[in-house]
C-alpha cells in the first residue's frame, strides 16, 4: 500500500457506484445516507480538502452529486453531506498562496496552528468574518444542490460564534436542512457557558456536558453519549434488548435534551472501533443493538458494513499510524 502522502491511498470508491448500489441500501430498510466529503482532498477519506468548490475526480463529478441527491430523493429518502468548517490541506489555495493569512490560526512563535499537531492541516480562525462568510457559502451550495442535513466536522474546533452565525444564514434560506455536529472529545472543545458546564460535568460525564453545550446552537449531535452506554453494557458482556438498567440510562439521557434537539444514534463510525469489535465478536449483541436502536424516535445511523457484520481484529486505539484504516476496509462488490 502506497503511502497516504503520497497518492492519498485512495480504495476506489465513488459517487456512481453509490448510486448504483441505492436500491440495496432501501432494501436494508435504511430511509437515507450519509456521505463523507467529496471535495477535492489530498486523502482518501476526504476530511484533507485541496479545494471547497470541485468534487475530487476519484469521486466523481458535480453532476454525479447531483444525481446522487435526486435518485435518493426519487426513493423517498434522506441524503446528509459531510462538511469540514475547522480545517483545511495545507496545499488548500486559501493557505498555500499567502494572501488569507488573518483566515488561520497563528501560534504566539509565527507558526500556524495546526488541527491534532497534524502539520498538513492548519486551522481556519472562525471569528474573521471573511472566513465566516466563505464557509457559509460553502454549505449553501450543499443546500442548493438539494442535501437534507449536513453533518458539521469536528464541531468542536469552530467557535460558537461561527455556527450561530452558519445556522442563521442557513435557517434563512433552508429552514428544512438540518446542522448536526461532530462534538466529540475534549480536543479543541472550550465551553460556551462555564458556570453551566461545570455543574452539568459534576452530575454526568464529559462527553454528556460537552454535547449538552450545543443545545441552541445546532439542531443536534451525534450521539457519541448514546454510543458509549451501549458500549458499556457489551463490553461487560451484558444483554442489551433484555436490559432494563440501559434502557433507563438511554431514557434519561433523552430526556437532558429539548425535544426539538436531534440526537443522531449511531453503533460505531469512521473513528471507532466497529461494534462487534465491542461485542467481542457476539454477532448476537451487534443484532440485539441494532433492533435496540431502532426503537427510539431519533435517527439512527448504520455504519456501511455492519448489514455484512464487518469487524476488526486488533484496536483501532493501539497507536499504530493509519489505524483507523482497520475499519474502513472496502466493500467487495461480489458480497452485495
């Protein structure tokens, strides 16, 4: 395998064939899809954008969105893009050519700062205004071309400011499409009120306090909070659609959140370990947390791969460089 560096270790998927395949999701019962970046990226995954107005060739074309949100929407399903408002690759117009300097974040020595140290990946400052206006452009042209909801990158790293100030102009012209966070982790999160923050930390865990901050900001959250009760009960080996303490658990965090705030439930992601990775291997807990899931009135989120009971075999979290690639393996086009 090439280095990521290098080629960005595209696998070789695209819109097209996406939607060639939207039948066999309906068939799983799935009311919509979600999507990773599609602009032009120095990485496979997308989340390294080169350039925020044109799709990477490895994908598609603009014209292959297009049609992509149509036939979803001809389906009668739903269809969620995915932005990065935090940061950009540093091969990025907007940074490589000196002129958009007051657009990043600068260390007190003169160098920019930087998402997760990764050197490749400065960070916009989200309180200039011009950045403001850019980016929200950006996720209008995503609203235009039809997308239900958007899922906000690392929500965290972007200041409060910045998506009070997105979810208006969005509101204004899309007052259907959906804002929906990433707030997950300490890394660049600062609460919007301390006071709030401290006592909600002292009553639940952090990750809870952190996503309650984003009441009145966004229209909701991935539900890391969700995510890691399920795990919880699994890794202790524990039955989950027989488990009235979960369930009671999963109840009152609900209930910490207005009725009118999203809580996106999902097993496992991009950044995670697969489920049955949790379950050790129990194909029946990863069975029983999907019929679990899919009880509540939130939307649900089926990470592609799980229908085929995909795993992996070691951590994602051992440190090893590129990890994170152990549960993003392709799809075989023979098993679908």
């Amino acid at each position: 395998m090439k280095s990521e560096d290098t080629n960005g270790n595209f696998k070789g998927g695209c819109l097209r064939s996406i939607i060639n395949h939207l039948d066999y999701i309906k068939g799983l019962g799935m009311t919509g899809i979600m999507l990773t970046p599609f602009y032009k990226t120095a990485a496979y995954h997308g989340y390294h954008v080169v350039n925020f107005e044109k799709v990477d060739p490895h994908f598609g074309t603009k014209e292959d969105v297009k049609e992509l949100v149509c036939k979803v929407h001809d389906r009668n399903m739903t269809i969620v893009a995915d932005f990065v408002a935090n940061h950009c690759h540093k091969d990025c117009r907007l940074f490589a050519d000196g002129k958009h300097k007051g657009w990043f974040l600068f260390q007190p020595d003169g160098s920019y700062k930087s998402f997760a140290g990764i050197a490749d990946l400065p960070m916009f400052n989200t309180d200039n205004k011009e950045v403001q206006t850019y980016l929200t452009e950006r996720i209008l042209d995503l609203c235009a071309m039809g997308f239900d909801a958007i899922r906000l990158d690392h929500a965290t790293g972007p200041s409060y400011t910045f998506w009070s100030f997105i979810r208006k102009s969005v509101k204004r012209q899309y007052p259907g499409v959906r804002l929906i966070g990433e707030v997950w982790g300490k890394l660049d999160f600062k609460p919007r009120n301390t006071i709030r923050y401290f006592f909600n930390r002292i009553r639940y865990n952090a990750q809870e306090a952190r996503q309650l901050e984003y009441v009145g900001i966004l229209d909701g959250v991935l539900d890391f909070s969700y995510q890691q009760l399920l795990c919880k009960a699994v890794n202790s080996r524990r039955s989950i659609t027989n488990n009235p303490v979960l369930y009671n658990e999963v109840k009152t965090h609900f209930a910490r959140y207005p009725t009118n705030f999203e809580l996106w439930l999902f097993l496992d992601n991009h950044d995670l370990n697969r489920f049955l990775f949790e379950c050790n291997g129990d194909k029946s807990l990863l069975r029983e947390a999907i019929k679990f899931s899919g009880q509540w009135e939130q939307p649900w989120i089926m990470f592609y791969g799980t229908e085929k009971e995909f795993t992996n075999t070691e951590s994602i979290n051992d440190g090893t460089p590129y990890a994170d690639e152990r549960v993003r393996m392709c799809i075989n086009n023979n098993i679908l």
